[in-house]
C-alpha cells in the first residue's frame, strides 16, 4: 500500500497539525452526510437491489466503511480489530488485489447484516479512524493522509450512487414512492440557448497537482483543438419533446449502429423514468421527489450518450469534447444545482455573462471523449491502482456533476465514465459545434 | 365467482353455526400461525427474493391475505373497501382473470409496502373477513364457505413456501444466518430398510368427496396396477452419500438426458444446500437451523427429481407411482414429522410394524407421475379454476407432505408437484420396485 | 453389446436364410429409400442447420450409416476398417457410452464432409454390411440380426427427420423454395366430424413380441380405462381457423401455464409456418411442395401440444390418452396417408364405417399422456439403452405417424415423443371426450 | 445518391477516358480476385456462417455485387433489370436507407440461391457494369465514378473478410481443414526488438484529399503527441509464449476490467485458434494452411484488444495511438506481406534500417484509439453515409493492414476498426512507450 501513496495528488500541509484538524473535520462531515442521506430510507429500501449495475443503499454504507477499515486501518493502526471477518468478502466491490469478493448482482440478497448493524460498523471505523487521525506518529499520518482523503472523495462518488441507485429502485415500484415529499415548484424559465465561441489551438488540460485530484485526472497535458462553439445551457426537457416529437426514437439515420439496436430491443422512445399519462402526450417522469409532470424548461435527464448523440446528430450539432468543456470551465468556481443546494432535481438555469452556463450541476454532461488514459498516464501498483484505470475502455466521459453531486468532489479536470447505453445516472448533455 | 363454489368440495355443515365456528377458529389459527412464522424475520429478511422461483416473506403475507380480500371481501362483503387500491396489482399472484399482476421476478423490489404496512394490512382484512363470517346472511354464507375453506389451505400451503424460500434466501447470504437457533441433535439411527410388498390389482385413488380437497385430487377413479413393493423408508443422507461415492454424479448412464444436462450446466455434484467442508469428505448442509453437519441417518432432502431418479436407478429401484404410494397411506392416520412437530428438519424414522413409515412428513416424495388430470376432471370456471389445473404439464407429482407442511393441509390423496429440476422444495425420495 | 440384443423384440426367423433374405432387402429398400429422399437437395441444403433442435440432410445420411458402422460392423466384421477416424466423433447422436461427440447445435458447421464423401461413406458401409449379412456365422448372426433390424428402424425415424428438418430449413429462405414442385390440388372434403365410443374398462397396451418394436412399447400390460370417445377424424384448419377467429391466441384462460408463457414469448399467433398474406385472413402455410394456401379441410398441423391443449379445451373437449389411441387402432391394417403415398402434406380423409378415420397418417396425434415408461420397463443395458429410457422426461406422447411417416415404422403401439413447445415436426391433434 | 458522391474524395481524372479505363480494369481485377479467393471453397463451405460476426462466403460474393447494382446501375444506367427481386432484402448488410433486410446471424440458412446462382448474379452485373463504364454519358460518369471506386474499395474489404470468416468456419470442424494446402515453411528469425524514437509535437494526420479515402480518414487536422517511442517489430508468438509462461492469462491485475470478465467468462488461456497439444507447452494454431505448430519467430495474430491491452501492460509499455502509427508510416510505400505475397500467414519480418518494420501487412494492429470522428467530420448525406460514420462508438482502431488484406486497400491514413472482445481477424500488436 505504500506505493498507493504516490498514486493520488495529495495537498502537502503548510503546517501538519492543521491537515489533521482539516481532514478530521472532512472525515466527520463526509460520513454524516452518508447516513443523512439514508435517513428517509427503510431497513428494506436500504437492502434492495433494482439491477446488477445499482447497489443496495445499505452495501454503499457498508463499502465506503471497508475502504477505510481496509486501506487504512488495517495497515495503520496498530491492534484494530476488524469488526467482522467475513466482510472484508461482502463489501469489497472490485479490487482484485484484496481478495474474493460476493458477486455484484447479489448484493441484494444480503438481508444480514442489518442496516442496523451497518450502522454499528460505521461507528467501530469512525472511532477507531478519528482516534487514529488524532494519533497517528508522524511517518504514518504522512502515508495515511493522502488515502484518508480517497477514502473522503470516495464516499462522496457513492453518496451520489447512493442517491441515483435509489431512484432506480423506487422507479421499480408501481406504488412510484417519493424519496423525499416536497411541494411542486413552478420552474422558471430557462433561458434561450445561445454558442460560446472558442478558438481552438494548443490548450493544456487534466489536473496541475494542487489539491486532491485521482489519478486519471493526470497527467497535465497539452491538447490542440480545432475552433469550437459550446452551447450556452444544457438540452432541456422541451428541446428533446421536439425531438420525440419529430420522430427522433424512431428515425435509424439518426443513431450509432449500436445505439439503434438498443433502441430497437430496449423499445426506448423517452429518456428512463418518463411515462406517456394520455395519448396526448402528456409525460411524468419519475424523481427523487416522486413522480411529476416533465418540466420543459429543466434539462433533460437520465439519456444515454447514444441518446444524447443522436439528439446532437438531429440538431445538427455534436457531442462536445472533454478537453472542450474543461476549457469552458477552467477557472470558474465549482458552484451550481449540487448536492449542496438541496433541490435534487435539475432546474432551468439563469444565463451569465461571459461564459456557457450551468457547467457544473444539475446534469452530467455526456462527451464524445471515450474514457482513456492521459498521455503518460499510468495507474500506480496496488489496490488502490485498481481505482480507475481498470475502466479506460468501452466508456465515455461526463463532466461537471449533478444535483446529487456533492460540491467539494468537483474540479474542471473531474472525468465521471459510463457505458454508452447507461442511463440511470443523472446524465444530459450539452451540444457542441464545430467553427470553420 | 359463483361457479367457483362448485370447484372445491366442501364439507356440508351439519350445523350451520357450528360450520361457522369451526371455521372462524380455524381462520384465527391459520392467520395466527402465518405471523408466527415470520416472527424471527428481520424487514430486510422479508423483503428479499432469491431467485424468480421464490417469493419474499412479505409477499407471501400479503399475497394469502389478498386471496381472502379479492375473492371473498370484494363479493360477499358489502360496503368493503380495500385496503389500497393497488395491491390487487402488487399481490395478484397468477390469476389472469383478476386482472394485469405485478412480475413474478419483481417481487424483491417492493421495499414498499413495508412490513409493518403488511401487517396493517392483514389486520384491515382479518378484522372484516371475522365481522363477515359472524354477520353473512345465510345464502351468502353457504356461498363463501368453501371459499373460505380455500382461503385457509391457501394459506397453509403459503406457510411452507415462505419457510422453504427464506431457506434459500439465508442459504445465500455467506454468513449463513439460521431462521431459528437450535442446539445440535444427536440423530437416531435410521432403521434398516425393508420392503412392503402389494399385489396391485384395481384399486381405486382419489378424494372421495368427504372433507376439504383440491380439485385436482378427484374425480375418485380406478386404477390398475402392477404387484410392487415400496421401501420400508426415504433414501437417506447416508444412502446418498454411498451414491455420491459410487460416483452417481458422474455418470451419464444414469441419468435422463434432460437430467444430465442439469447436473452438467448447474454443476450439480450434491444436494442443493450441501457444502463439502474438506478434501475428506465432510459435508455440512445449510438448513432452517443453521448450517449443519449433514446427518446419515435422516432423509435425504432437497434433490431435484432429476437426482431422485438417478439414484433410484443406481440403487436397482425406481420411483413409485403416485397411485402407489396413496394406497399405501390410505387409512393412516396423518402423523409425522409435520410443521406442527416443529422440528423444521427431516429426521430419521422409527419404523413401524405393517405399513412403510414416513409416508407423512419428513420429505415430500418425488413420484414418476407426471402431474396432469385424473379422468373426468375439468377445471372449475373462473378464477379459481386457474388454481391448479393450468400447471398440468411438465411437472411431476410429490406425496406425503414435509417438515414443513402444515399437518392440516394433507390427506392421502393430496398431490404436491413441482418441475422435475426443482429443488429448493424439501424433496426427497422412496423407492419402489415391480414385483414379478 | 450382447446385452443389447435382448432390449428389443426381434421377430425369431422360421428359416434363418429367409430372415438373411429378408433383411437384406429391407436393408436395400431403406438404405436407397434415404438417397432418394436427399435427391431434390443441393449440397448447401444439405449441410445447413436452421436450429438445435434440428439436424441437416447430411448428418442424418452420415448419423444413420455410422449406427451400423458402430453398432454392427465394428464388433461383428472381422477386419473391418472404419471408414474415418473421426466420424465416430462426429456422427454419434446422443450415446454417452459410445464417447464423446459434436455439439448438436454445431452440425451445421460441418461443411466437411462434403455430401459427396458422406455418400462415399454410405456406400462403404453399405457394402461392408451387405457381406456381413451374407457370410456371418450363424451365432454372429443371431446376435447382430436385431441389432440390423433396430438399425432400419432407427433409420426410418430418420427419413422422417430428414423431411421435417428439410421443411423447417426451407422456411427460412425468405424465397420460400419448394422442397419438390407439385400442381396445385384441389382438396377433397373433410367428412363431418362425429364421434366414436368406447366403453372402457380393463385393456390392455403395449406390443406382445411378435415383429420388431421398440423397448418402450412394452411391456405389454393392462389399464383402466374410462368410458370415452374419439372423434372421426383430425382437427382440420377450418376448424383451427375457428379457434383464432374466436381469440383462441389471446385468451390466457384456453392455455395451460406453461403454454401461455411460450404465446407470449414466441408471439405465437397461429401454427407453425403459416402467414397472413392480407389483412383479409388469408393464411398460406410453407410445406414441402412451397408456400400454399391453407386448406380448410386437410388436418391442422405445425401445431404443439400446447397449441393442441387449449383448442381442445376451447372445443370443451380434451386430448386423448395414449391408451385411447392404440385400442382405437388395434387391429386395424397400417394404412393411410404415410411416406409411402408420396403426398407429403396432410389431407383431408374420406369417412370409414365404424372407426376414427385417419389413425394412421397425415399428422402425428397429440396425446395428453407424459411419456414414461411402461409397468415393467427396464431399459437395456450398453448404448442401444439410450435409445428411448432416457427421454422419459417432460415429453408427451404422439400416435399414429404422418404423411412423411415410412409405413413399415408404424404399429398400434409406436410410440413417438416430443416436448410441448415444439412444432417443427408433422403434428396435429384428435379431439376426445368423457362419457359420463 | 447524388450527395453521395461527395461522401468520398476521389481522385480527378486528368483524362476522363483514361480514368474510364483505369477503372474498368481495376473492375475486372478485384471482381476476378473475389472469385479466385472463392476457389478452394466448396458450395457447402460457401454456404455455412459460424457465428453471427462472420457471413458465408456467398453472401461476401452477393453482397460486393449487390452494392454495385444498388448504389450504381439502379440509379444510373437505365433500364437496368435487378437480377432478383429479393436480393435487395437477402444482400443489403446494414443500409437502413436502402430498406429492410434478412437478419445478419441466418445469412447461413440461405441454401438457396445456390453458390452457382450467386456466380451467375455476379456475371449479370459485371456485365451491365462493364457496359456502363463504357458508355456512360460524362455527367453520370461524374457522378458515378467515385461510387465505382468506392466499390472497388468495399469489395476489397470483403475480401479480407472473406477469408477471415472462411478461416473462422474452417477452424469450427474438428477436422480441421485447410482453405490451401501448403508445405511447412522453416520461419526466418524475428530481428531483435528495438525502439524507434519519435519527439511528438504537433503533427498532421489524416488523408490529404489525394485519391481515394473513406470519410472517416478525414479530414486531415493537428494533433498534439508527447515524445513516444514504437517498438521495431509486432509482437511475436515467442514474445506472447512467455506472458503465458508468465501466468499472463491468470493475473487480473494485467487486465481492463471489461477484458477480465471476457477472460473469465470465454475461459481464454491463449489466442484464437491455438490448442496446446500435450500437457509439455507445444501449441499448434489452426490457419489458412491448416492447423500447424505456433511459430515463435512470427507475429502473434488473432488476439483481442483486450489481450492486447494486457500484454503491453505486462510488458511495461502500451498501446500506440493511431496518430503515433500514422506518423510512423508517413511517406513509406505500402509494401509487405500484404495479400499480394500470398502467403496468408503472418511471416517474421527482416528488420529494416530506420523506421519500424512491418508498419503494412501480417497483422493488423491494435491501438489504444477509440474510433471516433475526426475533428470537422461529417458523414455524408444518404446511403453511403451508413458506411463508416455510424459504427463510431466502443470500437477500436487498428492500423497497417495483414496477410490478407489486399495491398491497394491500404494507405498512410486507413483505418480499421473492431470491437476490443473480437480476435477472429488477422489482430496482433505493436509496444510503444512514453519517452520523458
């Protein structure tokens, strides 16, 4: 594990005692928010498990908790007892290097233990981990301190599964419960789409080193893109009723070969979760807030890059670049419809001045960038190299979060990945065009 | 549903209010012992399903309670109102006359309603259907009766199925949870096996109408049958492991050919639940009381017909018929090893003077009778007519009754089947041979 | 082998240079019978595969020359060469005990041999076998006598295979090619459809040893029967064309569970290989003489047993039992629309006097019997006791042969067998019905 | 159509009618290879599809002619008669604008038309195609000539295709048959592995608009490279023995997660083709020539990505990037063992002074590109839009052609393209390494 050290970007404290007191703080913010999060759910909400891709809420509470107890405790902290034998096997989720592991797709059927003894679990790592913070020698906090703050970015990556993986699992149910009750909002209006022109050239992207960042976000590279325009907002719910409406889910010249077939076998005509009330096309969609009528003015969620991509295709646009949003977004202040703001929906946005809107929040962003490495790029020995690197194949990249995005996990060089025909995500996209 | 009064037999009532007494006991013991039975199950225990073939707890409980509200609530209770408008989707089992149902596969992702809500419900229904038996009107009363004299088999045969599925949804869980603790018996031996010879001859099987019965168990018919002998006992865990150690798994001779595939594709070298420990041969066995070292000297228990049959050829034998092993148990007593026993495993026998022990309880027995219509039989009109005649095809009868089964729920001519890969179910085997 | 000339009943010659003589012939007359049949074929057609459940042209010529080559030559002809060291790899069906083979749903990859060398290779066993039959001494020949009359037999099953698979294999060539062209008949009418009884009682089935039959024909044994009646004749299409103008696709309480579940998944809206040519209910049907409009008075065929189960119940009739069948038959000369009338499509019969028309010939005839094995059966032991033992399993039982049945296969207790949900093969139905 | 004509960019004929004449016989010679390829096959091997990614050999045949008589005589010369109404459905391969079409995995259930008939459809074309070339007025000759080029260009596709699936089928028979016998060669030594230096910086790639490209080749544009190095020759089977050797095969942690569940689940243990012969390490591979002993000195041929991926892993170096192959074969003539050199295996190279070697011929080799668009890219309007543009998703490049791949296809700017799972073309790979 030591080697892990070197494979995350870690901020070097100006003075030791401060980062302890700092990732302390974090560590307690962090795994409050988690069981926060899970506070309107069931014992058997937390338990069940709606696909193989999703996770019960209870195994993401459980796993953040091994990720600690494996990566540092074990290692770190002198005389701890593992709280259980047998769970380094239930919550290990990929890592080959640590062993056998339950299989995901029957992640549901462990009804033991209990969310109440999940919670007992989080509560043996949390005293033991803020006791070792507090007195960890020296050498050791050294090496810790950069896998304490994985460890902190990590279960903020699962609180945003967590939530997604919820709605997946109460959109199963014909019942349509709500995660959380709340009143309906009149949305406002989004603004009219305008293009944010760039003139291309020798840009440099992917993470300089400052602050946290994982290992794929580097290294910092140079990347020559061609002039470009990025639409100033996200697709809304309106554009893509257009769309539908034109015949786009139907329309095969509008589609990748694989997409089409999905189209064809899935029977898809509307993004997950909506559901045509009448003949007369009046669509809900289905959300953490219950199930509610389609908001045009909101961006477009829960679409497919394939769906995403012939959209762009149908409006004569394309799917922006990675490397095209991180400029776009460079230098901007993470700030937006996060998981901070509370709304867990994507809301129309405002309009600014001088640069595209909503880049970070409400929707991810699908690219036409496939998930790959950096030049230079190589994922560090051990464990933790199984972090992302494994994945560089078959995905896409999204970029700048959603509204179950935590804030603090967001930066312009964050890359999220997912198959192209996945769509339970909190995924939109925004169109991209070229400039002659 | 008037027609559907003609589909079961019912016992006439000499007195009428006695009639309703018996079964308003009856109504409370049944319904009683259902929760009883879920008593040492968490909300994540009940919630879980394992496999399409199995049902969660919750379920269950719902689904016997939805029986009594659709099919006698709704029609004989006036001013009835359901509990929720959308259980009659959510807990409709198979019946296609009342209507669309939710899938069978989906059940394990109902978190909602919750457990608690289950029992709410339950009460709802209980406390309507106990006004309705004390309060119905004469004319309807003779209607409802034998509906509600379904209800209560209904749901015993219920109470066996949630107890043999939360089996295999512990049986999953890698800390292999027992439903219920219980020290570790010493077994007593099983006595040696004799054989009880018949000389055939036409004899006739079949409810003869007196008392509750399914109406695939009659009409009574004559049937003729070849001299044979039946074993003294089941096959035991001892006889199977002799089998296993002659190699039975391994050899394609002496399988069918759909059997062989099986035990190709599954990789089956053991009955399911069985987990060899060591290289030297120690089984263990998950069971309703915990993983168990498997015992010789009980009945062999959770083999599919498919191994059944293999064994019975391995041993010389075969399987009896199903017109067999019900003359054989004609005029017994129903006494066993049952539910009401409460032991929740098979045990070995003690033997008896005249007649083959353990025709009742223990295992349920797989016959070679393939499950179809006895001659003259016609499935009732209406929903209740799908109850049982729709499943006569590809299945195999079972006789006898298990660990598990209600003692109340068999008579001689009660007829259990499932699919001849099966073997989640308590299903063992006895032999039988032809006699020149 | 020596065990395997007991497991079938051969017919003990008068005078052994007769029975020499008269296997001889036959042997002759099967073995070009099988070369005539592929005539019409190109070597593509020969080779192709249209599912697992089917064979190509080819194999069948090679499968049934490598049952003599294996079953005979190589144990009785001294010095005899096997034509190619891989064959017996490559053309053994089903036999465990003969080794390992070539997965069933690949034969249609073997483009080597070509049909010119699997004629080579006839013609080698051929001449082989036709000298052994001549110079074998008398106690050689008593023991490979039955095994050359079980090897005819096997064949003949074959031709009819060959035809059937031919048929399926065609009806996928979106240009419909005719197996042979034929003028267009003119049907004859179908008599009307009376009904014939028969009192029941004590009977008896099976085959009693005189001439050759299959093990599971026998033993020859008693059943009870109950008072029932058959109809005069086959289903027809007029009649099918009834059922689906009534719905009888789209009612789920016709079809038995298992039935309902293969309408919905297969999208099965009339029989096998019809089409709906026009909105105006104009069906033609693909048969060995091309695609053709369907005639309203020939027997139904292409149908399952599910499919045959549920119009017998929409006709408020049932299948008949096994036993109905042959005691219907027994007796009767085996004559009627078989492979020796060169027809090869069903048609409509003609009315007899005091019989069911048309027991023999034109569509085999669902039974509701499982086929199983009869009181007393033991399958052989060695190879030739995978014959039929092991397929006791899930299939149900069809009497009475088909238009592309050889005549010689055929006797009142022949036994063919197939699982529910298959109707590639020449299948109808007879109504019967309970006498009360 | 006529947009079409734009969607390639075809060389301009300084004479018209020398470019008539350059293309006539360009006709006569690709249209005359197809059948040459086709010689060794007979009507069965032509016939038969091994697995849904392959198509028969006629339908290769069918197909090329198909895309000349729809794309050019349908539209340009009148009068023109197809030569079956049902190829159109039977031969379009994926041209959802052409109209619908036989399903790609039974392209091998079309027994008919023969390969006979087939032969006899090309004749019909290349007749009317002659014909046309000839007297075409010059404003269809304008439009039509690049389209004749393209199908020139796609038939030489097909031809690699051809008898990569011919090579697939004949490896399915245990018989292992050769498409050719040849001698065994004694391999010449591979050359020692070297490093060939490149120092990155903005380069152009892509195809510059002089002779024929496809639309995916373009258009040419900047790209950033850091300094790499590329490996002097392929990787060699000696080379891929020792990561077998090694445990390549077993150790997860070499493996993308996607490659590991297909090695997981396909049981991989070494490329496509090869059989350890005995239990001492001696492996055979099954080619065009027969299945012959691996040759250590050649290119491994026939691997995945995904394998790919992971032995560069092993090896500590990487993929190249398409961009780092193009560069590296700028300016070099296409020369190699192409299929031109008939050998059809791939052969050890010789080395050459300062560029890498066997940049064109034996194996394709894989990148770590996804395919995508270029910057600016388009697909053009129309049929032959469907081309390339559409299969732009979760494929990877693969550049520099193989032993069978016809010499003219190729260029500086050529790319292929294929799933990271798929292993059943002429695959391999070159290393290359970041320089720092």
């Amino acid at each position: 594990m030591q080697q892990a050290t070197q494979t995350i970007t870690a901020a070097t404290p100006a003075h030791q005692s401060d980062e302890r007191e700092r990732l302390l703080a974090g560590f307690r913010e962090v795994r409050g928010r988690s069981q926060i999060l899970a506070e309107p759910l069931s014992p058997e909400d937390m338990t069940a498990q709606s696909m193989a891709d999703a996770s019960p809420a209870k195994w993401h509470l459980a796993h953040t908790t091994w990720f600690f107890e494996t990566f540092i405790l074990r290692d770190y902290r002198p005389g701890y007892r593992a709280f259980h034998p047998a769970y380094n096997f239930l919550f290990n989720s990929y890592y080959e290097s640590v062993g056998e592991r339950h299989a995901r797709p029957r992640r549901g059927l462990l009804t033991r233990p209990s969310a109440a003894e999940v919670l007992d679990y989080r509560r043996h790592v949390d005293t033991a981990l803020e006791a070792l913070v507090i007195e960890a020698p020296v050498d050791a906090w050294l090496q810790l301190a950069p896998l304490l703050e994985l460890g902190l970015h990590h279960e903020m990556q699962h609180q945003e599964l967590l939530l997604t993986d919820v709605l997946h699992l109460l959109a199963q149910n014909p019942l349509s419960p709500a995660y959380r009750d709340a009143p309906l909002q009149s949305g406002s209006s989004a603004p009219p789409l305008t293009w944010w022109d760039h003139d291309g050239g020798l840009v440099e992207i992917g993470h300089d080193g400052a602050g946290f960042a994982y290992d794929c976000e580097g290294p910092r590279h140079s990347v020559f893109l061609q002039p470009f325009a990025l639409a100033s907002r996200p697709v809304s719910n309106g554009d893509w009723l257009a769309f539908m409406a034109d015949g786009g889910y139907e329309n095969a010249n509008l589609w990748l070969s694989d997409a089409w077939a999905t189209v064809q076998s899935e029977g898809w005509r509307a993004p997950l979760y909506w559901e045509e009330e009448a003949a007369d096309g009046l669509w809900t969609a289905m959300t953490l807030l219950g199930r509610r009528q389609v908001d045009p003015q909101a961006p477009v969620c829960h679409v497919s890059l394939f769906e995403a991509d012939a959209y762009a295709r149908w409006a004569g646009a394309r799917l922006p670049k990675e490397a095209e949003l991180e400029v776009a977004v460079a230098g901007l202040p993470v700030a937006g419809n996060l998981l901070g703001s509370d709304v867990l929906m994507p809301q129309a946005g405002t309009g600014t001045a001088d640069r595209p809107d909503q880049l970070y929040g409400d929707v991810w962003e699908w690219t036409q960038s496939a998930y790959g490495p950096y030049p230079g790029f190589r994922a560090p020995e051990g464990a933790v190299g199984e972090y992302n690197g494994k994945f560089m194949c078959s995905q896409f990249v999204l970029r700048g979060g959603s509204c179950v995005t935590p804030d603090a996990q967001l930066r312009p060089s964050y890359r999220n990945f997912f198959y192209p025909h996945q769509r339970w995500q909190f995924t939109g996209l925004r169109l991209a065009k070229d400039r002659s």
